[in-house]
C-alpha cells in the first residue's frame, strides 16, 4: 500500500475552515490523531533526514577529495544530489501536510475539552505527552535539536579545518535544526489543545 500524505478520510476535515461537520466531533479527532500519529510519518521523516545527511557527507566529501574542476566529480556527484533533493521535498512536504494535521487536530481538541474540569481531566492534560505518538516525536525532535546545536557549534569552533567540511557540518546543522523545530512545533500545538481540559491551563492558557 502506497504512502499518503494524508489519508482519505482527514482530507474533508482539512479542507473545512471550522470544526462544523457531519462527523462527530470526537469522530474528527480520532480520525485526525490517527493520521497525524502514524508512525510511518515519523519514521519517514527520519528516513529522509538521514538520506540528506548522508548526502551533504557524500557530496562534500567528493568536493574536497577532487574538486569540483573533475568531470568525474560532478557526475558522481549529480545522482546523490537528485536523492538529496527528493529527500528534501519530502521533508517540506511532510511538514506541510503535519502542519495542516496538527492545526486541524488542535481546533478541535480545542472544542473537545473546553468544558473538562474533573480530577481525571486534569490528570489526563498532563500526561499526555507520554502519548506513544506525542512522546515519539518529542524524542526525535529533541534528539534532532540537540545533534543540530552540537554540530552547529562545531562548523563555527575555532580550530583549523577544512572549509568544505565545516560548511558541511553547519548545513547539516542547521539541517536537523529546522527539522526538531518543524516536528516540536506541531507537537506543541496539539499538546497545547489537548491541556485545554484541564481548568487551570484553560485560565493559562486564555479561556
């Protein structure tokens, strides 16, 4: 069975501007949360930041072994170059398709749990980030903005290195910077809906 960015059955609740629906509401948001927690969409995701690793490694590592002046260099080079550029479309596409999940997901969490003000409610608001699908990306996320930081640090240390090889290690950098960025961002918003059930997060919170 073929990927889909989004599945059939979340694309009429993307393309509504409300939560207003034929479905129930608690319906749209499993329908939602299911397809914005696959784990085929982060393990993807995942994929295709490694690819683009691998590549920036791959292309830099020819660049300054044989120069670009090498005819054998560019052709070598130009395949890898091809896989990087699908990797990265796939991940802009990921993140855009996330990003429109994640905001349908969370208008109607928003709706969901605005009246929730038990014991459990509260209990519930604050563990939900131990979700398998919220805690996943939280990981993958941290883990991305951490090595980011590292090696972002590194292409910017003062020690002598190759200049090839630290504009490498910034772009890959920056590379799992925007990504953990990318991924927490859409983590944080559902997680932010979803603390709307407690009552006193609802008064933090606005509401």
């Amino acid at each position: 069975m073929a990927f889909r960015l989004v599945l059939d059955d979340s694309r009429p609740l993307l393309d509504d501007d409300s939560t207003d629906s034929t479905a129930p509401l608690r319906r749209q948001v499993d329908v939602l949360r299911a397809d914005y927690g696959r784990a085929s969409r982060l393990l993807l995701g995942i994929a295709a930041t490694i690819v683009l690793v691998v590549v920036i490694f791959i292309v830099t590592g020819l660049i300054v072994a044989v120069g670009l002046e090498n005819a054998f260099a560019v052709v070598f080079a130009l395949p890898f170059a091809a896989i990087g550029a699908a990797a990265a479309w796939l991940l802009v596409e990921l993140h855009r398709s996330g990003r429109r999940l994640s905001i349908a997901l969370a208008d109607r969490l928003t709706v969901v749990h605005e009246g929730g003000d038990s014991i459990g409610d509260v209990i519930l608001a604050r563990t939900f980030v131990f979700e398998p699908f919220v805690f996943w990306r939280i990981a993958a996320s941290s883990l991305a903005l951490l090595f980011g930081i590292m090696l972002g640090s590194m292409a910017f240390a003062p020690t002598p290195g190759d200049t090839a090889i630290r504009i490498a290690v910034g772009a890959i950098g920056a590379l799992l910077i925007v990504v953990g960025c990318g991924v927490f961002g859409g983590v944080f918003r559902v997680n932010r809906a979803h603390a709307r059930r407690d009552p006193v997060q609802r008064r933090i919170l606005g509401g």
